[in-house]
C-alpha cells in the first residue's frame, strides 16, 4: 500500500540524515567550496605557482647540473649550517621529497595550498607554509641533537637524510585551514593519520609531521588573540579610554 503522497510506508523522504554525515558534508562545503569557485574562474596563482615550483625543481634532477643546482639551492638536512637553512627555505619546501613522488608533491601542493589560499588569503598561506617548514626543520635538529636516548631522540645518521619537500607545510596549512574554518572531523581524521603513520614509521619525517599539526593548531588560536590584542591596545590608547595621548588630553 502507499501513502497520500505516493511513498511506500517506512520509505519516507524527509528521514533525516544521521549528524555524522551531516556534519562531514558541512566541513566539505565549509572546506572547498570557495576554493572550487576560485578554480572555475582561474583565481589560485598560489597553488598554480607553487606547483609549477615543484615541476620545476624536480626537472632539474634529470641532467648532472641540474642536480648541482637543486642541491646548492634547496638541499637541507639536519647537519647543514644554519644560515643555509634559511637561505634554502622557499626552495626546499618545493623541492622533492625523498620519499614522496612527484605526482605526490604536485597534489599535495595544488589542493591544499589552492584550498588555505581561498580560505584565509595568500600572505596568511605563505607565512604559516614558510614558518611551519623552518620550524619543523628546527625540530628536526633538536630531535637528532637529543640522540637515541630520549623519548624524542633520533639516531645520529638522521643527521644527513635530506629534509626537503613540501609535507611539513602541507600538514600545518591542513591543520590551520581545519581550525579555521571549524572542521574538527578533518583534523581528527588529519591527527589520527599522522599519530598512526609515526607510530608505525618513528622517523624524522614521521615525527616533523606531528610538530606540523601543533604548529598548524597553534598558528591557527594565535590570530583570534592577536586581533583582541590588538583591539584592546587600540581602545587603550583611544581618547575616550582616559589615557592621556597629547599634552591636550583630559582625564575623565
């Protein structure tokens, strides 16, 4: 038999969708819908620039000058000096990754960076991208100066494996773009991903991936704070707030 509306009885159209899917289906349109929209209209030069830096970069391994010139211009590790390090830092968060093909690195940088450039603008990508790949670099030194010996530790020989690619940057955009835009199911998806891969491969990669997602979180609190102190530095020096700003100015 059917209904009034001519719907079996137990088939009705307006049963409502478990929270979980709903929930997940909101964090994808909150995620890639502006993104999506910027790509049909060809407004990502980010995440169009940065993946012909990675098809660039990983040309030049082909021919004996070539990787000459990928190594003077990008190679970092744990044992190169520190002002190299910055000096190399935009080349090598595009260079290739040891363990990473390049189709690997051309997704990665393409739908995250394209993804954290419609959400929260270029400057804001590159600045948490850049810092995220220093720092986990940093981490990376501290980690292989600890030893062995420590929780943290690394053997000395992960002194001299390269520490080149674009990972580190991609796991802290993911995480900050996440926190952002308040999709919790991603991060824990993000988190839970990276915990497990350092778990079962505990090495420098592995654990510069979960500094990467701290640092993603942290960036991500620092810059609602940093607008209430700015607003509150504002209203402070404010003429209404009673602090005296000129040789004019009265107290209430």
């Amino acid at each position: 038999m059917s209904n009034v509306g001519g719907l079996r009885t137990g088939h009705g159209a307006g049963r409502p969708r478990p929270a979980w899917i709903t929930g997940t289906v909101a964090e994808a349109h909150r995620l890639t819908a502006e993104p999506l929209a910027r790509l049909r209209r060809g407004r990502l030069p980010l995440a169009f620039g940065s993946a012909a830096a990675v098809l660039v970069l990983w040309s030049l391994h082909f021919s004996a000058l070539g990787t000459y010139v990928l190594r003077l211009i990008s190679d970092v590790s744990a044992s190169t000096p520190f002002y190299l390090v910055i000096v190399r830092l935009p080349a090598s968060m595009y260079a290739p990754a040891p363990n990473l093909p390049v189709w690997g690195s051309l997704l990665q940088v393409f739908a995250v960076f394209g993804i954290a450039e419609a959400c929260v603008g270029r400057r804001r990508t590159l600045t948490v991208a850049l810092t995220a790949t220093f720092l986990c670099t940093l981490s990376g030194r501290i980690m292989c100066y600890l030893g062995p010996g420590t929780v943290v530790g690394l053997p000395w020989i992960s002194r001299y494996v390269s520490d080149t690619g674009p990972s580190a940057a991609v796991v802290a955009l993911v995480a900050y773009v996440c926190c952002v835009r308040r999709a919790p199911r991603a991060l824990t998806v993000l988190l839970t991903s990276m915990v497990t891969e350092v778990t079962l491969l505990p090495n420098l990669a592995g654990r510069e991936h979960v500094v990467a997602i701290a640092l993603g979180i942290i960036a991500a609190l620092s810059v609602p704070a940093a607008r209430r102190l700015r607003r509150a530095s504002r209203g402070a020096l404010s003429p209404d707030s009673g602090i005296v700003t000129d040789d004019h100015a009265v107290l209430p």
